[in-house]
C-alpha cells in the first residue's frame, strides 16, 4: 500500500473518475456522514450535519485529503477504502 498520498494524486484521481464528494466522518449525535465536496477544481468542506452546523462550510484543498491519507498511517482498513473509492492504484 502507499506509504504517502500526494495532493496531486487526489486531485488527477477526482478529475478522472468524476467523483464529487468524499465523506470519511460520521457524526456521532445523528450519524449522518459529512466531509468534502469537489467542484470546479475547488474542495470545500462541508462540516454540517442533521443536527448540526457548527462547523460550517470552507475552502480547502486537496492537500487536506491527502493528510488525512497520511496521518492515518496504521488504520490499514480506512487507508485501503479510501484508495478504493479515489480509484488509486497501488492498494496491495
Ligand atoms: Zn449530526
């Protein structure tokens, strides 16, 4: 499996296979999920839930995913879902 997930990665792998959010959290209150919108080359979080808009909406970039690629080094199982689902290769 990779070892580092690059920004540039995330961003070729949106554009190719058209993907238009990705929603890697859950609310613990509603359990609803929540998480990232791609559109027009922006990525924007979207932290609001059924029961809540505290976090709100923002800008951000796809440095942002792939830190999170990054920073979940030992949940293997998140790793390999989330390369799954961005279409990248290189999962084994
Ligand atoms: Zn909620």
């Amino acid at each position: 499996m990779k070892d580092i997930l690059y920004d540039y990665e995330v961003e070729e792998a949106v554009n190719k296979n058209n993907i238009t959010y990705w929603f890697p959290f859950k609310c613990s209150i509603c359990g609803e999920n929540y998480g990232f919108y791609f559109s027009y080359g922006r990525v924007i979080f979207d932290g609001s839930c059924g029961c809540s808009s505290a976090f709100g909406e923002r800008l951000t970039d796809y440095q942002e995913i792939a830190n999170i690629y990054n920073t979940n080094k030992n949940n293997k199982e998140f790793r390999k879902e989330m390369l799954n689902y961005f279409g990248i290769g290189d999962i084994i």
